[in-house]
C-alpha cells in the first residue's frame, strides 16, 4: 500500500511539474508543442485506420479462401455421391438380370417349432402308454396329457443330462 502512495505522489509532482514548465512557455512554443502533439494523434490514428483495413481485407480473404474451400468439399462430395449413385444402380441392375435368368425355386426359411420337434416323441410316449398297464409308473393327468416319473423320457431335455439346452 505505500508503494501506490509514494507512485501516486510521484505521479502528482511530475505533472504539477509538466504544468507548471508548459505555462512558462512563450506563446509560439505553446502553439508549436499543440502543433506537433496534434500531428503525432493524426499519424497514429491514420495507422490504426490502415491497421483496421489491413485486417478487414486479410478476413475478407480468409472467407474467400473457405468458400472456395467448401465449393470445392461440396463439389468432391457430389462427385462421390453419383459416383455411388452409380455403382448401385449398375449392380442392382445387374443383380436383377441374375435374378431373371436364376430359374432357380425359391426356399422358405426353416422354422421349428418346440412341439413339432418332439411330436415323434409323444407319440412313443402313447404308444408306451397303451402297452403298460393302468398300474404302471404312468399316471395319466384329466386334462389328457401324461406325465412321466421317469427324467430320461421327459421331452424338454432331449440329451437325456436333465439340462435346458437353449
């Protein structure tokens, strides 16, 4: 804080200072220090205006120089984009020429279905069961389907190791 103080004061007496020598000053020196401080502000201000158009210009030619850029990107991408455009009409094309001159019959996709697969099975199962007598470890449910006690013929583990192959 005491070095604001003493930089304030140095501050104050220098331009006490200064004022004091420029009201000593005769009139055409007076007129001539304006003169000269006035042409300085001029120079500088004319430069910060050529500064100003220098930079204006240099991003007036970065745009110019993008916008060419992004053409040209643009111009690349459409290029490509028929290219491709191309290329998969022809194939499609000629994909359906194979596909016209392939006589070949058309196949369904193969779907299994759980109780299909084990029909075979249930019908031994019914065939056992017409062979055994009412006696037998078969014990037939009301609903008509039968159950068994035994795990090797149970029809949901077809590897007969009781595990749920899925």
């Amino acid at each position: 804080m005491g070095k604001k103080i003493v930089s304030g004061l140095v501050a104050g007496l220098l331009g006490a200072g200064l004022y004091a020598a420029y009201q000593k000053l005769d009139e055409n020196k007076k007129n001539q220090l304006k003169r000269n401080l006035r042409e300085k502000t001029d120079e500088v201000r004319d430069r910060a205006v050529d500064y100003a158009f220098y930079a204006n210009d240099a991003v007036s030619d970065f745009k110019d120089v993008i916008k060419d850029e992004l053409n040209n990107a643009k111009g690349t991408v459409k290029d490509a984009g028929s290219q491709f455009t191309e290329k998969a009409t022809t194939s499609k094309s000629q994909r359906g020429a194979d596909d016209l001159n392939e006589s070949a019959p058309q196949q369904d996709d193969i779907v299994v279905d759980a109780r299909e697969a084990f029909k075979s099975t249930d019908s031994t199962d019914s065939v056992t069961q017409s062979t055994t007598s009412p006696d037998s470890s078969t014990n037939a449910d009301p609903s008509g389907t039968t159950s068994n006690d035994d795990p090797s013929l149970d029809p949901t583990t077809p590897d007969n190791d009781h595990s749920q192959d899925k």
